[in-house]
C-alpha cells in the first residue's frame, strides 16, 4: 500500500546525486565512465586529521551521544575560526554542529519558515535551495545572475524582488555551481539593500578555502548584518573530508536554539569520531589545504583552456570552487542524426552516451542554458574527459 505524502511526491530529487547514480549504472555495465559530476574533492582527508580521529577512537571518551549541538571544544574551535578568518563574532551557544551544511540548512529553513514565505534565492544556486525551501513550505524566488557578470546577481535585482513576504535570502561565496566569488564591495551594496529590512541572510560559506580571487568576504562582518546572517560552513571541501558529514552554523541566538531544537528531534548530534577530526582540522595547520587549492588552481588554468577551445561553449572563469558553468545553448536545436538536443538536460544525457562523461545540467541550478563540471579529478581524467566532450560535440550539427 503507497501513501505518500505530498511533500514527498512534489521534491524533486537531487540532479547531481541522480547524474552520479546514471553514471554507476554505466560503470557497472563496463564502460568506462569519467565523472565529472560530484562535487567531491579527489584529495584523501589529510593525515593529521585522520589521526585526530584515531586518538578519540582509542580513548575511548567519545562512545557516548555527543551534545546535540556539538562538543563544547569544538563550537568553540569554530567560534575562535569565525573570529580570525571571517571577522565574524559568534559564540560558542550561537554554534550549531550537523550532519553536513546541508544539514544545516535545512535546519535553518524549517526553524524560520511559514506556508507562504518567500526566500529570495541568488541563481544559479546550489541544487538544494530550493528543494529544502519547499520543504518547509516556502516558496523560492530566482534571482539571476548571467555570465557576462560571471553569474552574479546585484543588489539592484536583490532590491527589485524584495516583497511584504520576503523572509530571508540565500546565495553561496564561492558559488557552487558557477565558481563565483562575492567581492567586498558587491556583499557591501547587498547589504545596504538589505539593512531597512526584517530579512534573514543565509550565507553559504563552504567553499571558501577553495578561493582564487585574493580574499574571502563574509557579509555578515560588515556593519549592521551579523545579527541578520547566519553563516554556513563545513569541512567537506576544503579539508576533502566529504563523507565525514560535518557542517555548521554561526547564527542569532534564537536561531540558533531553534536549529538545536529541530535537530534534537530530526538526527540529535553529530557522529562524535567525526566531530573529533573536525576539531582537529580546525586547530591545526592548513597547510594541506593550501596545498589543495593550488592544485585546484592548475586545473582551474587547464580547464578553462580546454574548454574555450571547444566550439559553441561559452566560458568564464571561475573565482572559486571547483566548477566550470559553461553555455552550451548554441546546441540547442542541433542533431546528430540520430538524437536532436532540446535542452542542456539533453546535451548531459548525450554526453553520458556518447562520450561517456558523467555531467550535470544546468537547469537543476536555475539556468536551464548551462551545465556543471566539476574539476576536483585527476589531470589525465579531465583532458580525457574534455577531449571526448570536444569529440561528441562535433558531431552535433
């Protein structure tokens, strides 16, 4: 017997995890799929930290649940990160520790949101905005930015879609997918639009290590905006810790309570091994992931090269992250005798079949005219995996 409820029937599921499940599938089949699509960094967690959570193993004091908030040594690591790295002034009771920032998110959203609230959503957007939005019964507003403004939305557009039901906004710095990186003056111009109103700011920070552009901005350190922002962060991509499933929060002290509380009912703490090798990745050197960027950065240098020398792809690049967000709609319309290109779900699809490279597209972002390539993989992976991209396009006409 089926009784599903509505919630579930009306989520969508998640374009890039579904893309990873299509390219499985192909793999065990034999073929030999590259994949481009996750947003995984192919680096191992650094040894140190693996240490870190060795030693809490073998003390044997972490056996018991945790805080459901976080250890009190950690939300004060985080607390103390906030305050050098971000200007940021957050306490140890305003920290909430997850099961990853999307976690966290999504603990945000169900704290604050009520059926009918609107969340003004910078687009294109990391594909579970608007999904966790929803989920909360809220309703979403695209904001978008183009490539010819490296896909930032202004805070002209920002002021344009503020309404009586605007709740809060979202955006990500570095972007995921786009790569885009939020100046100190860009996040100065969205505050000013911001500041006369009651409107949350949910700023996604993960990806910040992972910077190219000179210096990371956190707009809740500019004057005015901290009791206004929640600051979301994690140690999955700049420390390559993925499947350790550690996210967290700076935020108002109401929310952050609020966010205890969903939490102690929805998961209640974080795994506390885990949360040892945060603390450890928090507290040490971050040698290892300069280290990672760097090499991010090679790639980041090869990429764009490789890709800007494909025909119809239209390239910018990127400030941060690991991702590329080319246009591919001069596709759009083209065949190859056999299958025609409507879309750029169409183009990832093909790609997939005929190249046998795993990406996602760009409509599960918020621009149905893109398609998302991750770059966290080995050099040889990715000049093969753009050479046969290069191969199979050519034969669209």
């Amino acid at each position: 017997m089926e009784q599903l409820s509505n919630r579930i029937k009306n989520m969508a599921e998640s374009a890039t995890l579904a893309m990873a499940a299509k390219a499985r599938e192909f793999k065990a089949k034999g073929i030999d799929v590259i994949s481009l699509s996750l947003g995984e960094p192919d680096f191992k967690t650094p040894k140190h930290i693996q240490e870190g959570a060795k030693q809490a193993i073998d003390s044997e004091k972490y056996f018991a649940y945790p805080p459901v908030n976080g250890y009190a040594d950690l939300r004060e690591a985080i607390s103390e990160k906030f305050k050098k790295e971000n200007g940021l002034t957050y306490s140890p009771d305003q920290i909430v520790v997850s099961n990853g920032a999307k976690q966290s998110i999504a603990n945000v959203f169900l704290s604050i949101l009520n059926p009918g609230d609107e969340v003004i959503v910078l687009s294109p957007f990391w594909v579970s905005y608007t999904a966790l939005i929803e989920l909360a019964e809220g309703t979403p507003v695209l904001v978008k930015g183009g490539i010819e403004n490296d896909f930032k939305a202004t805070a002209e557009q920002i002021k344009a879609a503020i309404t009586d039901k605007t709740k809060a906004l979202i955006f990500s710095s570095p972007c995921n997918p786009t790569g885009s990186v939020f100046t100190q003056e860009e996040l100065e111009a969205i505050a000013e639009v911001l500041k006369p109103h009651d409107i949350l700011v949910i700023s996604d920070e993960i990806y910040e290590h992972i910077n190219f552009s000179g210096g990371h901005a956190s707009i809740g350190a500019i004057e005015g905006m901290q009791d206004k922002t929640v600051t979301v962060n994690g140690v999955a991509k700049g420390f390559a810790m993925t499947g350790w499933r550690v996210g967290y929060i700076g935020a108002p002290t109401w929310l952050a309570k609020a966010c205890n509380k969903i939490q102690g009912q929805l998961t209640s703490a974080n795994c506390s091994i885990a949360q040892r090798a945060t603390y450890t990745a928090l507290t040490t050197d971050l040698a290892p992931t300069r280290e990672m960027t760097a090499e991010y950065g090679k790639r980041r240098e090869l990429v764009h090269g490789l890709l800007s020398d494909i025909p119809g792809f239209k390239v910018n690049m990127p400030q941060g992250a690991f991702y590329f967000f080319p246009d591919v709609s001069e596709y759009f319309g083209k065949s190859d005798g056999n299958v025609t290109i409507n879309n750029a779900s169409d183009f990832c699809l093909y790609m997939l079949e005929t190249a046998h490279v795993s990406l996602v597209t760009g409509e599960a972002f918020g621009d149905p005219d893109c398609l998302r390539l991750s770059y966290a993989a080995s050099e040889e992976d990715l000049r093969t995996a753009i050479s046969r991209i290069k191969e199979a396009a050519a034969k669209l006409k």
